[in-house]
C-alpha cells in the first residue's frame, strides 16, 4: 500500500509550470521506497496521451532499472479482461461512411433542408454530435423533449438529421468508440465496487473535462489505492473564488458561471467529491520555476468582475521586474515576422542545447515557423506531424480525383505532370524534356517541331497524338493519353469502384510509360501513412453511398486531412512543436506560446448546425466555454514554465488583430501596477521581444541597392524592328520600352496555360462570325436578317469550352444585332462592288529608310466614285476621333496604307469614310473626322516618327504616354516599374 487508508477521495496536484511527467515519476518512486520491484508493475497509471505515455516511459528509462507501471489512455480504460467482454468498437471511418450515406438519402428525398455540398460537413458534424451525446449521458429523447417554442423552423429541419443517429443509442447498436468507452468505464467501475483493487490506480494528467472522464476519475479518487494527479492546480486561488467558480451551477438564464476559467473543471471535480482545494495535497517535491509570476497570472485571470480584486491584491505580487524577468513578450507587425523572430529564438537554443518548445493551436504559424527553421537545416518535432493532404502522395491522389470531376483542362494535365511523383517509376524516360514541349504545345507557343501552333485549352487523345507525333515522343504522349483522355464519370459509382479506379489510375500516372512499378507512390512514411488510410477505406468501402465523382473527391480529400504525417527518424532531438493538450506533458526550458490573439488563444468555437447555446445548456450538453476554459488552463500551465516567450502579430491577412484576452488581462494588470514596478516590467518584457524583432527583420532586409532609373534604352540602329503593324504603332508611341522589349530583345509573353475567355477571345470570335456572315450576305440578300446572324453566332460559340460565357455573349450579340444587320443594308447599298474584300492583308515601304508598316483591314468598302470605306470591329470601346488621331491611329495608317496600293488590288481614289463598328456597350458605327485628321497628315507624321525611332540617339522610352496610370503592360517588370514613377526623367543607356 502506497496510500493511507482513510477512505476519503484522494487528489493530488502539480503546481503550474512544472514538469508534470517527472513529477509524476519521481512521486511514484518515492512512494513506492520499500517496496518491492514488482510492486510498480501492479500499479496502474490512467493518462490522457500517447506523448504523455511515451514521456512517462522514457523518465522511467533513464534509471534507475526497475519495472514500468501499467500505463493506459483514459479513452481505453478497460483491461484484457473487459474489453473481451464487450463488442468491438465500429471503426470511425465505418461510422462517417454510414452516416454520409444516410445523410446523402436524406437529401436526395428532401433536396431544401441542405445544399447537397455541406454532406461530408454535415455527417462529420452529426458523428461529433453523436460522440459528445454519448459521453455525456444525453439520449436523443431528451434533446427532442427539448423546449423549442420560441425557436424557428430551423429545429424541424434538425431534428430529420437527428432522427438518423437515434438507431445508433439503441441497446442492440454497434457501439463506437465513444459508446465502447462508456461501456468501459461503467464495467471498470462496477468491478471496482464489486471487488476494489489491492493495488495503486492512478489517474494523471486530466482536468475532468468530458463526462465519462469525470465518472471514472471520481471512481478512482474514491478506489482504497486510486489517486488522482491533477496537473497546473492553482494554489494561490482564494478559496472565495473556488466557490464562486460553481456558484449556483447552473444559472437560471442557463450560463455556467465561471466554465471560461482556467480551473473551472477542478473546481466541479472538487464539488463532485465534497473536497476543497485545501483538501488537495502536492504529489511530489516539485515546485513551480516561476512561483512570482504563477501569483501574477492567477490575479489576472480571475473571473469578471477582477478590477477591484486588482486594486486590493496587486500590491501584494511584489516586484513585478522580478517575476517577470524570464519572460518576453514579442509583438510583431506581421505573422511572417513573428514566424522568423519564433525561429531565430529556437535555432538559438538548438545551437545552445537547450530544450525548447512552441505552443500554439495555429497550424499556420507552425508551419511557417518550420518553413523558416528550414534554411539552418532544423527539423521540428511537430506533434500534429503533416496533414495527409499536404504530403506529396496526399497532393497527387486529390489531384487524380479531381480528373474525374469534368474533362481534362491543360491546367489540370500540367499540374500532375509536374508533380515529383509522376512517372517516378521510369527515371530514364525523357518525362522532363516531353513534359516541357507538351507544356508549350498547349500554350499554343511556337517550336521547332510545331511550325503551326494553336493554344489547346482542352486537350484530348487526338492533340496527344499529334503531340507525340511531332516530337517523337508517340509511347509517352499514348501513356499520357491512357492516364488523362478519360470520359468523366456520369452518374454515381459504388465507394469502391471509385476508389478502385483511383488508385488504379494514380499508380499508372506513377509508374511510368515504360514501367510497371508504382511502389514509388507508396514509399517514406507519408505513402505508408496514405497507405494505410486508403486500405481503411478500401475495407469499410460497402459501407458508404453511391457517390458521384465530385462526391468522392470531396469526401477523398475529407479522409486525408485525418491523416497525420510523422517522421520522428529526421527531427532534431531539442526543438518541438506541440498543440496546447500536447503541452502538459512539459519537459521544455523555453516555452514560445505563440499566435496569442482571440480567435487563436482561445480558438473560434466552431459552428452548431444542430443546437443554439441555450438547447446545449439545457440538454446538458457542453457549451462553447468549455473550450475556452480549456484553452485558459493550458495558457495557465505553459506560461509557467522557467523562460517563456508571449508572442501575436499586429496583423493578420492585412487585418488588425485583437490581442487574446488573457494576455491583454496580464498586460492590463501590469500596466496599473505603477508602485510594484509593473510598467518599467512590460516595457523590460517588450525590449527583449524587440531584440529579435530587430534580427528577423534584419535576416530579411534586402541588400541595399538604388532603385532603377526609368529607363530608355539606345539600341544600336541595326538591331531596331525595321517592320511593324498598324496595331504595334500605337504602342510605339505610348509605351516604346515594350516595342524594344519585343523586337530588339525578342522578349514575349508566354501565352496562358488555360486562356480565360477574355476580351481578346471574344473579339477573336466574333471578328470570324461577321466576316464569314457579311460574305454570305453579298450572295443571299435573304441573310439580312438578325436570326441568321443569331444563327452563326450560336454556332461558332457552341465551339467554345464555356457554357457561361457562351450564354453571356450570345445575350449581348443578340442585343445588337438588330443594329448592325440595319447598318449593314445601309453599307452594302453605299458599295458599288460587293463587300469582298474583308480581312485584307497589307504593306507599304517606306521610302529611304526600308521600313515596312502591315497590316490587316477587317473590311474595305469601294463606292461608285471610287471612295474607300474602311471598317474595324472593335468588342471594347470604339476610341475617340482625338485618341485615333494622336495615339492609335489604327484607322488612319490603314487609309495611308490604301492610298499607296498597300492592300494589293483594292486602290482608292480617295478616302471617304473610317468607322470603327462597336459590337459592346458603344455599339453602331464610330465614324472618325477626316477633316480634323487628313490621312495625308497622318502618314507624314508617321513618316517623322520612323525617322526619329530610327535616329541613332532614339531612346525607347519606358511608359513615354499611357493612358492611365493603372495600365499594365508587358514588360512593366522587366522595366522594373515601382522603383521609377511615370514623372521621373528617362535615363538614356547606349547599348553596344
């Protein structure tokens, strides 16, 4: 017997901030001093985690030799014995796949009560509800019997999705885990009544936080040997404030006073067992490394109202330099900076040897901080390890599900090309060099091979083919088109068809062209661990609804974010990350709590599809600050330790952030304790935090260097494109850096991988409809009709990939084509010979210089007197006759070009009349004033502006006359545009 018999609950404590798994070793030696060996064998210690049970075990083997005690998690209470008596548990994955399908009948049958989109949300939802019922002993009668009078007709809607778990509370269900653990603790418990254990039972580590933990942990505090070991007890809380913690539990308006403070759960386990927290005796010698400050975080976290509670007790804490002076608070501008100044600090103590680890429930901040720790070569020991999603087996697998969702798009195609797993199972294979070409074969860029290219946006068999081809790569590109050319699947597919037909099809895209190994897919610990979840899935599989393939995906990529990733073989043995459940398990010297900002420290409490506040108070079911007083008692615990770091970022996502408010009660506290020093200790704390603010800002401070010059480029005059279009002039008079960009340097944009139906692909489109309907109509009169121009407008857009965007450009074409076919009888009338000559091509020479000016006319019109007419759809807005005169001047060059017999057979006497003819908002004809800019006039200040491009000393100026200042170009960043404004002077750089 280690323990006295005197028959009352027995409860143990940690102080905060010590280490709670030493402590709990060391209490269990000292106690069990003359004993024998075997007797730490017979003891059985009930912990919360695995990682506390591993902490436990590796103390223990650090000596001196002897035996371990029978450690088990609270979640599996039951022995060999009891656990052979009861039902297996059903798997979860078993459970969510029944409750998917039941969810998927019930909005099949009733399509208003949720978008089919939220039914992996809601079955996860209703398998959380079902599991917190459980373990709180709440039936689903009482939640129906519950008072909703005053509610909507949202409760209706609910309670069909809550009939599906009542089959689940019946006696002859297959229990789940959460089911299987009540049942083990009610037989644990009858068995102790039955015949109470001679030997210790002990339970550590838990704060009584869910129901059936409660029961049990008040069954062994009560056993002749059981103890509890509670960790981070305040014992500097008065006993006023203990008591006020349950007062009247619960209030009439149904709110848990106190439920949101750190030792609310103590305090109604103290109830439960008619103890008092003087009844709660050290379990150990250890004491806390910062008793001072445990005296100041306990002040600042009493339950409101603490203002006059501040002003009694605060000049009691003593000097605050003193209790804070292992503690710095650091407030960064941004979640990036905070993240490096985090990371500096633990590279300094991997390289100090010092144990140091950073607690925060933000996984994006861990993950930045691991980003960063990665350039010195540090890996992390992160208890959450990597969600299966983001591993490079998890990206390919959601990837391959998401090409059964609709046709293969090139963005999609390129994208698992790319990816290091594809073709990993054939490395001799030229897969790079072919993924390269195929990647510009379907931007439509030129090459070598493909003298006439054409963007393909989505790519089937037949472009494969012609691919392959080529390039003579005809094996890779018929393994491309095995893997990708697939008919999307119609319809729903059983559960494991789909993933049948998942893994079949991203093996193949692993193994190669010319191998038959995927074993690649599957190697390192992240394909074991997505392994092993798909065989789960693969036998629960009949389990789950007929699903559609968007379906599947969704719910594929549902499963792998429970995946956890960890490979403990390449962590550094010092530097840890862990959750805030992660970190009572304690053992570090600097504890970093960062990301201390309310949404965070505490986190959102997640939405309730199923019951309001009050419903959950009533039904006796946990409110949301339950898990706010969760996440209090672990800030309580973590800032306790011998060094500590407080760190949040002003700004997150460009947004103000609110400090957490246990920080901000802590920082408000100190910041009114003038007599005991408490400003002159924030501002010390705040100074330390700044110190590495000042490193990481200047770990990421660039190199100083000037800022470019708004440049203008001389090129040697033999290098200067001595041939442009009529569309490219413009250019050259607003932005010249572009025309040398393009034609000196032979720099170009590459084409997008998956073009958006832009502008450019509308105008592109409905230039060859009214083209080829303005030729017919030369032949057939009977064509003057909107529907026939309707009619081949519905026909070319049927071409086009995007169902919403042909709608939308067909509604404004038929808006205007009452117009333009009105106009278009007035123009062929004017034409003395039929409207032929459409999309002309033509060039003109320069005299004395070489230069050539081409172009294409969308249409030139000759009248009875030999006049021209000349036409140019434009989509956007026709310019004005001052921006064609002065900066465009697309129209009036073509009339110059005409005049010169530039445009082949068709000779002008003259030229009567330039038009742009608006087919968007500006729609009908937008004639140009010929006597405001004569075309002879035009052309001679074209002839000038050639003369001075050409002239030795001409600078292509960068951005020389825009239009707006938020006009993008091309070659803005190669320009280096944000270090020069438009107002700065253009530097001249003669180039040899």
């Amino acid at each position: 017997m280690i323990f006295d018999s005197d028959g009352g609950p027995r409860v143990f404590a940690v102080p905060p901030g010590a280490d709670f798994a030493r402590a709990v070793v060391d209490g269990l030696r000292t106690r069990m001093k003359g004993h024998p060996p075997e007797a730490m064998a017979r003891a059985e210690l009930f912990v919360n985690t695995r990682r506390m049970e591993r902490r436990i075990a590796g103390i223990f083997g650090e000596g001196p030799a002897g035996f371990l005690p029978r450690m088990r998690l609270l979640a599996e209470p039951g022995d060999p014995e009891i656990s052979a008596a009861l039902a297996a548990p059903v798997p979860p994955l078993r459970r969510r796949l029944e409750l998917t399908a039941l969810v998927s009948r019930l909005l099949e049958a009733t399509p208003d009560l949720a978008p089919r989109a939220a039914l992996f949300d809601l079955a996860d939802s209703l398998a959380a509800l079902m599991e917190e019922m459980q373990i709180e002993g709440v039936s689903p009668d009482t939640v129906a019997a519950l008072d909703v009078s005053d509610q909507s007709g949202h409760w209706a809607r609910a309670l069909q999705f809550l009939a599906i778990v009542q089959r689940y509370f019946e006696a002859d269900a297959e229990p789940d885990s959460a089911a299987l653990q009540v049942r083990s603790v009610e037989a644990r418990i009858a068995r102790w009544k039955a015949a109470p254990p001679a030997h210790p039972v002990i339970v550590a580590g838990s704060t009584a936080s869910r129901g059936t933990t409660l029961r049990l942990m008040a069954a062994v505090a009560r056993l002749p040997q059981g103890a509890l070991i509670l960790p981070g007890v305040d014992t500097d809380l008065p006993r006023h404030v203990w008591d006020q913690l349950t007062d009247g539990l619960p209030r009439a308006d149904h709110t848990q006073p106190g439920e949101d403070h750190p030792q609310f759960r103590f305090a109604r386990l103290f109830e439960a067992l008619g103890l008092t927290p003087q009844d709660v005796a050290q379990w150990s010698d250890a004491t806390a490394p910062a008793p001072r400050r445990n005296r100041l975080v306990s002040l600042a976290l009493r339950p409101a109202p603490v203002t006059d509670q501040w002003l009694s007790e605060g000049p009691g804490l003593g000097d605050l330099k003193a209790a804070t002076d292992t503690v710095t608070l650091l407030e960064a501008e941004t979640r990036r900076e905070e993240a490096r100044a985090i990371a500096l600090r633990l590279r300094d103590a991997a390289e100090a040897g010092t144990r140091a680890a950073l607690v925060t429930p933000d996984r994006m901040l861990t993950r930045q901080v691991t980003a960063a720790l990665g350039r010195w070569g540090i890996v992390p020991d992160d208890s959450a390890g990597i969600p299966g999603q983001l591993t490079p087996p998890g990206r390919l697998l959601r990837h391959v599900a998401a090409l059964a969702t609709g046709p293969l798009s090139a963005e999609a195609l390129i994208t698992v090309l790319k990816h290091p797993l594809c073709h990993a199972g054939d490395r001799a294979e030229a897969h790079g060099l072919h993924r390269q070409r195929l990647e510009l074969f379907l931007r439509g860029e030129r090459q070598r091979e493909d003298p006439d290219p054409a963007p393909v946006p989505f790519p089937e068999a037949g472009d494969l083919t012609r691919f392959g081809a080529a390039f003579g790569a005809e094996a890779w590109a018929a393994w491309v088109s095995a893997c990708f050319c697939r008919t999307p699947r119609a319809g729903t597919w059983p559960l494991a068809a789909h993933v049948a037909d998942h893994v079949a099809r991203t093996e193949a895209i692993v193994a190669g062209s010319a191998a038959t190994d995927p074993s690649e897919l599957w190697a390192r610990e992240a394909g074991r661990a997505t392994r092993a979840a798909i065989d789960e899935l693969i036998a629960e599989a009949a389990h789950g609804a007929d699903l559609s393939a968007r379906d599947y995906a969704d719910l594929f990529d549902a499963i792998l974010r429970r995946v956890e990733v960890r490979n403990p073989d390449e962590v550094h043995p010092l530097i840890r990350i862990w959750g805030t459940i992660e970190a009572r398990v304690g053992g570090a010297d600097l504890v970093i709590l960062g990301a201390l900002n309310d949404g965070s420290w505490p986190e959102l409490p997640a939405p309730d599809p199923w019951l309001n506040r009050r419903m959950r108070a009533d039904a006796g079911l946990l409110l949301p600050e339950r898990r706010v007083g969760l996440s209090a008692h672990d800030f309580q615990q973590a800032v306790a330790g011998a060094e500590v770091w407080l760190t949040r970022a002003k700004k997150s996502d460009d947004a103000e952030t609110v400090p957490s408010r246990w920080l901000n009660r802590l920082t408000n506290l100190m910041a009114g304790l003038e007599t005991q020093d408490g400003p002159a200790a924030l501002e010390a704390m705040r100074a330390r935090g700044d110190h590495w603010l000042g490193l990481a800002r200047a770990l990421d401070a660039p190199i100083a260097a000037p800022p470019a010059q708004r440049p203008s480029p001389v090129p040697p005059v033999e290098t200067r494109p001595m041939r442009l279009s009529v569309t490219r002039i413009k250019t050259l008079i607003r932005d010249p850096y572009a025309i040398y960009a393009g034609h000196v340097l032979r720099l170009r944009p590459i084409a997008p991988l998956q073009r958006a139906p832009d502008a450019l692909l509308r105008g592109i489109v409905l230039h060859e409809v009214l083209h080829r309907y303005v030729a017919a109509t030369a032949s057939d009169s009977t064509l003057f009709r909107p529907e026939a121009l309707m009619e081949r407008v519905r026909s070319r857009l049927s071409e086009l990939p995007f169902p919403t965007v042909r709608a939308l450009w067909a509604a404004r074409m038929e808006r205007i084509a009452p117009g333009f076919v009105t106009d278009e009888v007035v123009r062929q009338d004017r034409a003395a010979v039929h409207p032929d000559r459409l999309e002309i091509k033509g060039e003109v020479t320069l005299p004395g210089t070489g230069f050539r000016l081409t172009g294409e006319a969308d249409r030139i019109d000759i009248d009875a007197r030999g006049g021209a007419w000349i036409y140019d759809y434009k989509t956007g807005q026709p310019p004005s006759s001052a921006r064609e005169r002065y900066f465009d001047k697309q129209l009036l060059l073509e009339a110059g070009m005409a005049l010169r017999g530039g445009f082949g057979d068709v000779s002008p006497r003259h030229v009567a009349h330039l038009a742009y003819i608006g087919l968007g908002t500006g729609a009908g004809e937008a004639p140009l004033d010929l006597e405001e800019a004569p075309p002879a006039q035009i052309w001679a200040e074209f002839e000038a502006l050639i003369a001075a491009m050409l002239d030795p000393d001409h600078g292509f100026t960068a951005r020389r006359a825009v239009g707006k200042d938020t006009d993008s170009g091309d070659y803005d960043h190669l320009s280096r545009l944000g270090e020069w404004e438009v107002t700065d002077p253009a530097v001249k750089e003669t180039l040899r």
